[in-house]
C-alpha cells in the first residue's frame, strides 16, 4: 500500500498518513520548539501543502545516523547520544519534503527544501507529541521505518 498524501497537525503534533481517501497511519510527531513558519533561519516547522522531494537511507538499520544526508556508518545508543550531546539526531530514514507554494515555502527566503525540512528519525530518549525540533518533524524510528515503506516520491505533504 502506498500513501498519496500524509498529514501533519502541529497543533497535535500528529502526523496521518492516508491511501485513497482513506487513513491508515497515525502517528505521534514532534515538530519545531520555535513553532510554526517559514523563513530561513527560523528554526520553525513550515506550513503549507509540500511533496516528499527524496526518500533517503533505504536499506540502513533502525536507528542509523545521518549527517548531510549520509548515513555515517555508526548506529543510534544512549552511549552515542551522551558522547555527542551537540548533535541532532537525524536516523533511520529521512523523507525530504519541498514546499508546493511559491514565495510561502517555495523560494526565496522560505524555501522548504532548502532549509532541509525533513521527515525522520530521532534518538529513542526524545519525547514524541513536544515540540522540540529545529524545525523538521521528528518520529519515533520505528514510525519511521514503517512510514518510509508506505512512502512514495512526490507524496503530498500538508502541514498545518
């Protein structure tokens, strides 16, 4: 099954994934600490209608660690996560969306693709249902892995 169109409530902070009209996913997200918008810089979740521009670390395990979209080889711990406590944690998979609505999240300073908006995973210490991203939409990685799978290239993407 493939999803045509996942939606992301902030107030919520929820995420539904639908296939032809019809839901078969739910769920729970952490999407920015800075709140909702656009601009570059922001470190805030943008909002608007976006697509699935890149599905990216098919293959990788549960958990793997991502840094400029690589995979970096090591794995997601506790005892990673204490070495490393500047990181954030992008893992499992990434789901790079790109805004849909000129000069709202498409171009300019408020280009969603180019700020690196992702779907992905994160560390198994971080609280779903917060917002406390720097701007992308965080899941848990299991969720994550599964909605990857049911996630095809171009899949619409509405934030709100």
């Amino acid at each position: 099954m493939s999803l045509d169109l996942i939606h992301i409530s902030i107030e919520h902070q929820c995420l539904t994934g639908y296939a032809g009209g019809q839901q078969v996913c739910r769920f729970p997200v952490s999407t920015a600490l800075a709140g909702p918008g656009e601009q570059q810089g922001s470190g805030c979740t943008p909002r608007g209608r976006h697509r699935v521009r890149a599905r990216i670390g098919e293959g990788q395990p549960l958990g793997a660690v991502f840094i400029g979209r690589r995979p970096t080889g090591e794995v997601w711990s506790a005892e990673l996560a204490a070495a490393h406590p500047e990181r954030d944690w992008i893992l499992t998979r990434i789901l790079w969306l790109c805004g849909e609505e000129p000069g709202f999240n498409r171009g300019g300073n408020c280009d969603s693709q180019r700020r690196y908006i992702y779907l992905h995973g994160t560390g198994d210490d971080q609280p779903m249902g917060i917002p406390l991203s720097h701007g992308c939409i965080r899941l848990r990685n299991s969720d994550m892995l599964a909605l990857f799978d049911m996630t095809p290239a171009g899949c619409a993407v509405v934030i709100e």
